[in-house]
C-alpha cells in the first residue's frame, strides 16, 4: 500500500492541520450542553435576525419554533463544515490518489472512525448524546473535503505541469 513518494513539508502540514482540527473537534465535544447551546445559539440568533423577517417582532412562540429549527441546522452544518476541513486535511496529507484507491479509503476510515470515537466521547459529557446521524453526517463532511482536496490536488498538478512545460521549450 503506497500511499505517497514522499514526505513533503507540505504534506507534514496537512498533518499538523489534521490534528489541530481533531483537537478542536474533542474541545467543541467537551462542552456540556449549555455550552454547546450558548456556542450555537449565538449563530442561530445572527442567521434568524438576518434572515426571517421582522424576526425581533414576531410572537415569543414563533421565534421559539423558528429559533429551534434553525439551530439543527446550525448544529448539523457545524458537523458538516468542521469534518469537511479535516476530510480536506486529511486527504491533502495522503496526497494526490484516486477516488477509489487505499488514499480515499484511508481518508474516508480516519473521518469515520474519528466520527464515532467523537460521538462516543458526547455520550459521557452531560446533557450531550450520542447519535449515529451525526457520525454520518460528519463521514459526509469527510467526503465532500476528501472530494475538494482531490480537486484541488489535480489542478495544483495541472497548473505546475503546465509551468513546467513552457520552462522546458
């Protein structure tokens, strides 16, 4: 299983960005439940002011039922965004690979298994659970970074080929 030619301080990098993201995962999963709803709930009042109308005047229900509805999204997109970064991470580490290949399977096996292990770890904080949702909601977000390195990765190479082309003439 070849994963890559060589240790790049670039790759060494991605690592290191890898790991940072995976230690914010673990911190934003220790926060009991009013952390992580004070956490969240001030991004869901800064999307509904902006984005229902007159949000400030309706009825103290309706924001309620509005205010709820948009923090699970909130949350969910949270989950989404910060595994997309490690997928991203991750994948940029591992270096240019196909999409199905030991590289992607690499990828996609850390942002799982990381996942479930995070879940896992919300079990024992108070008020926080444990939902399978999420793991696969968090893998997808692997993906979609996995998919957007590998986009990247091959235009980075078509961009130096290029310029290593013109030198060449």
């Amino acid at each position: 299983m070849k994963l890559s030619k060589s240790y790049t301080p670039l790759r060494v990098v991605f690592v290191i960005l890898s790991v940072v993201i995976m230690v914010m995962i673990f911190m934003f999963s220790c926060e009991d439940s009013d952390k992580s709803s004070d956490t969240s709930g001030t991004i869901t009042e800064f999307v509904a002011e902006h984005v229902v109308k007159d949000f400030d005047q309706l009825p103290v229900t309706e924001k309620e039922d509005i205010f709820s509805k948009i923090d699970h999204i909130v949350r969910k997109c949270a989950h989404f965004s910060i595994y997309t970064s490690l997928g991203f991470c991750v994948s940029t580490a591992v270096g240019k690979h196909k999409l199905l290949s030991w590289g992607s399977l690499l990828t996609l096996g850390v942002c799982f298994l990381y996942a479930c292990s995070d879940e896992l770890h919300q079990y024992f904080v108070p008020g926080r659970a444990c939902m399978f949702t999420d793991v696969l909601i968090d893998t997808s977000g692997g993906l979609t970074g996995m998919l957007c390195s590998m986009i990247v990765i091959t235009i980075a190479a078509a961009l130096i080929h290029k310029h290593s082309e013109k030198g060449a003439h």
